[in-house]
C-alpha cells in the first residue's frame, strides 16, 4: 500500500496551514519533511496519520491501529539512558 497525502488543504479557522499538498510515501521508503518554523511540517504529519482532517483532497494510510505517530515534544520530555536507546545494539 502506498501512503500519502493527494491534494491535501488544511486549515484552523480562516488559517491555511496546507495548500494542494501532494506526499507520495513508497512501501520501505525513507521520506524527510524539511521546512522552517511554521512552514506546516508537523501539520503534514498529523494529517497523513489521521491527527488532523482535511479541509479536501485525500489521504492514504493503513488503519490505524498500524500506525504509530510519536509528537516531537514527547521525546523530549521523557527521559532515555543509553541503555534504553533504540540504537544500542
């Protein structure tokens, strides 16, 4: 299945945060979201998981009980030794 995001606009009140946003996320491919603050990357994301509705145009994405999204302020809360680090062999 592919991922993505078609067309995508969303917006909070009369503030657009996407614009005719179109995200093809390929089976074991590695995407990278790059923009400066404010630019609607955090948005992008919670809108491809379902965070977020779409004002119009289309998302696809497996159900959601296979998705697992991590919202950046949680990872810098909580506390990681070197031990519990996901690259530690």
């Amino acid at each position: 299945m592919t991922w993505g995001l078609e067309d995508a606009s969303v917006g909070f009140g009369s503030r657009i945060a996407l614009e005719a946003v179109t995200l093809p996320v390929l089976p074991g491919s590695v995407s990278v979201v790059i923009g400066g603050d404010g630019s609607g990357k955090s948005t992008l994301l919670r809108a491809l998981v379902g965070l977020v509705g779409l004002r119009r145009g289309q998302v696809r994405r497996p159900a959601k009980r296979d998705v697992a999204y991590v919202p950046a302020w949680r990872i810098r809360t909580t506390p990681m030794t070197i031990s519990s680090s996901p690259t530690t062999p």
